[in-house]
C-alpha cells in the first residue's frame, strides 16, 4: 500500500488551467483535473479551455463531487483587429445579481488589438 498525503495550500487557486479540449494546449480530463487540485489541497480551480466550454461540464462534476470550488472560464482567441503584435488581457466575468456576462466583460474590458482575453 501506498501512502499519500495531501499538500495543504488552501490560499491559492488556479485561474488558467486548460483540458484535453484544449487542442495542443492541455493534456489532461478535466476531471484529473480537479482531482490533482483537490489532492494538491488547492482553495479552487478554473478550467479555462481555449475557444470552447467544452472542459467545464465535466470539471464542475468532479468539483462537485469532490467539495472543491469551480470557477468557470474560457481562454478566446479574438482576431478583431489583426496587428503583428498581439497581446493578451484578462477580464473578469461580471454581471448583475450574481450572474456573469462575457459581452459587458468584453465591452469594458476590451482585448488589446490582435490579443488574446482570458474570460474567468
């Protein structure tokens, strides 16, 4: 029998995580996932899969399961005014009465021109 011990790191959470859904990107389930935060004793984690919510499904259920708290995101790639130079930004999702909004997000959060946004 093997022992394992869980790391207790309960101030952090991991804000950019990508899946298997993410194409070249990430390698892992979501739901291993979740479960390495769990054992890792981390406070939460977001799946933050690149042009899809394709992760989250799968990684809300594991948290869940678990006791872990899941935050929901996406990575988007955003090609609204080529440039040579793309950045990146993040804007977090916000909304009235505790709900989230990616187009108000994205309207006072505007990605840098060519970026990329991270959506959390």
């Amino acid at each position: 029998m093997v022992r394992t011990r869980t790391i207790g790191v309960s101030s952090y959470a991991e804000l950019c995580c990508a899946s298997n859904f993410s194409f070249l990107h990430g390698g892992s389930h979501a739901e291993e996932l979740v479960t390495q935060a769990k054992h890792l004793g981390l406070s939460a984690i977001a799946v933050t899969d690149q042009n899809t919510l394709a992760g989250i499904v799968r990684a809300h259920g594991a948290a869940k399961d678990q006791g872990l708290r899941f935050v929901v995101g996406v990575r988007l790639e955003l090609e609204l005014h080529p440039s040579p130079r793309a950045g990146e930004g993040a804007a977090p999702l916000r909304g009235g009465r505790g709900k989230s909004s990616p187009s108000r997000s994205l309207r006072d959060h505007p990605p840098p021109r060519g970026g990329r946004v991270d959506l959390f």
